[in-house]
C-alpha cells in the first residue's frame, strides 16, 4: 500500500528566489510601513482625547465671538441711529436678545462639532479594525466618505450660520427701523 521515498521538498532556484523577495517586502514592510502604520493607528484610536474636544471648543467660541460682536456693533450703530437712548429699556433689550441667540447658536454648534468628533472616532476606530482584518481598501473608502461628510456638513453649518446671521441682521435692521419710526412720529407728534 504505501510506498516508501522521500518526502522533503528540495529547494529549487525559484524557491529560493521567492523566498528572498518575500524577505524583502518584509523587511521593507518592517522598515518603512509598519512604522507609519503604527502611527495612524494611534492617532485614529486616540480621536477621543479630550484636546481634540478643547480644540474644537475654542475654534467654536472664536467663531462665534467674532460674529456676534460684529452684529452686536452693527445692532449698537442702527439703534443710535435710530435715536434710541443706550439707557433705555428697549436698547438694552435688543442687546440683551443678541446675546441670548449668541449663547443658544454657540450651544447648538458646539453640540454639533462635539456629535461630530464623537462620529469621528467611531468611524477611525472602526477603519483601524477593517485594517486589522485585512480589509485597508474599505478603510481607506471608510475615510474617503467621512471626509467628503465632513466638508459637507462644515458647508452646511457655515451656510446655516450665515443665514442665522443674515437674520439677526435683518432682526436688528427692523428694530432699529421700528425705533427710528416710533422716534420719528413721536417728535411730528409733540411739534
């Protein structure tokens, strides 16, 4: 039934030759990939620190500084042209309701930005698993999408902040239009 002989494989040239070239993508891989590998992998597992979130805060309360002091200024500059006396109640309240829509619309962002970190360390998370698995082509399509979502979702932020904006403009355009009004009749009214 069973024949004797020998059953070592014998090391041809050409097994020679692959085992060198596997050699070297190896070493290769050892060398020069593994090294950066390991880098993206740490800073994808590390999306979750909280300097990503502090970072995140100050470009928040920045942005929404510097825009609503601007509206805050052009409301100043319609209110007194309008006549209405910084002292009075309706001047103050009008400043006062800006700064309310500052604080509501810089919650708002910064509830957004912080949902949208939090998606991204899911999604890096979940790509460091999928290169794990062996699956790098769906991780790079993986980062591929979260950074067209990304921009997106920035340009739809930014296109809803100007609109907000443009409508505290307009807000503080028709006070003042409604206080110079009011002013108006009332000094045809007393002549």
């Amino acid at each position: 039934m069973g024949g004797g002989g020998d059953n070592t494989i014998k090391d041809t040239p050409e097994r020679k030759a692959l085992a060198d070239i596997s050699a070297q993508k190896y070493e290769h891989f050892d060398a020069m990939l593994k090294p950066v590998r390991n880098e993206w992998i740490e800073e994808m597992t590390g999306q979750n620190e909280q300097r990503h979130y502090d970072a995140l805060q100050g470009k928040v309360s920045t942005g929404n500084a510097s825009v609503f002091s601007k509206q805050q200024q052009q409301a100043q500059k319609a209110l007194a042209a309008s006549g209405a006396n910084p002292g009075s109640g309706r001047y103050q309240r009008s400043l006062q309701e800006l700064s309310q829509a500052q604080a509501e619309i810089g919650a708002d962002t910064m509830n957004r930005a912080t949902s949208a970190q939090q998606d991204n360390t899911v999604k890096a998370l979940g790509s460091v698993v999928a290169l794990g698995e062996k699956k790098s082509a769906e991780a790079i399509d993986g980062l591929n999408t979260l950074s067209a979502q990304a921009m997106d979702r920035s340009r739809s932020e930014a296109q809803d902040r100007m609109q907000t904006n443009q409508s505290l403009a307009d807000l503080a355009g028709t006070t003042a239009g409604f206080a110079y009004s009011a002013h108006k009749n009332n000094d045809e009214g007393g002549s």
